[in-house]
C-alpha cells in the first residue's frame, strides 16, 4: 500500500470517529432533552394533581361555590387526564360545565344588565340544588381514590 493510500484510510478512519462522536454527542442531548421533557411533564401532572385535591377539598368544604369549583375542576381534568373527565363519576363537571358555558364571565358579566345577571343566577341556584349531591361524591371520589395521594399526606 502506498503511503498515499495509508493517509487517505488513517483521514476516512478519523472523519470515521470524528462523525461517530458527533452522532453520540447528538444522541446524548436527545436523551438528555426526552428525560427532562418526562420531568417536566411528570411535574406538570404532579401540580394539576394538587391543584384539583384543593379544588375538589375546598367544594366539599364550601369554601368554593358549586358551579365556580364544578367548572375549575373539569377544565383541570381535562387538562390532567382526558379519560378521567370520561368516567361517569365525573360527569356531573361536564354537566355542569356545558350548562353555564353559554353565560359571560368577567367584564361581560359585570356589562349584563341587572334582570340579565339575576336570570343567570337563578339559573345556577337551579343546577346547584339538582347537582349538588353528585358534585359532592364525584370531588370526595378525586380525593379519595382518583388521584394520586398528595406529598403532603
């Protein structure tokens, strides 16, 4: 072999190991980015977790008025886990939810004209004596079952 040829396999073997290096450092970026990305998510999960066990804990202490905390917790649902807000134990939050979906909230609520607030009000005193109950044993059932135990207990 001549020397030529000698160079040429000694470069191709280097830009060989030169590549090879670069896709394992690449390689191990993506790792490292799938693992954080599953922390994140993890925490993420944990946190709505949490934010439903205060929902669910202040509606069945009253803290949260049914309707306010029934729409909060399937909004959250949702986001936590799709197949929960499906399970018939917590379809009274869905319920609840596409009832009063169609009422202004915010600076269009406070706009409405008096008679226009008072109909809606009416409206949830209704959909709070009919769901009440069920309300009450889906969010004990997120507590004592659904969702994972929180850190703090």
């Amino acid at each position: 072999m001549s020397i030529l040829a000698i160079l040429l396999l000694v470069l191709a073997v280097a830009i060989i190991a030169a590549l090879g290096a670069y896709a394992l450092y690449l390689w191990r970026r993506v790792w490292h980015n799938e693992r954080e990305l599953a922390r994140a998510r993890a925490e993420r999960q944990a946190a709505l977790a949490e934010d439903l066990r205060i929902l669910a804990s202040s509606l069945l202490d009253e803290q949260l008025p049914l309707i306010e905390g029934a729409i909060r917790i399937k909004v959250l649902i949702d986001n936590y886990d799709a197949t929960l807000g499906q399970d018939p134990r917590c379809e009274v939050f869905q319920q609840l939810y596409q009832a009063t979906e169609h009422v202004p909230t915010h600076a269009a609520w406070t706009a409405l004209e008096r008679t226009e607030r008072r109909r809606h009000e009416a409206n949830f005193s209704a959909l709070e004596l009919q769901h009440k109950a069920q309300a009450r044993r889906s969010a004990r059932w997120l507590l004592d079952e659904a969702l994972p135990r929180s850190r703090a207990a």
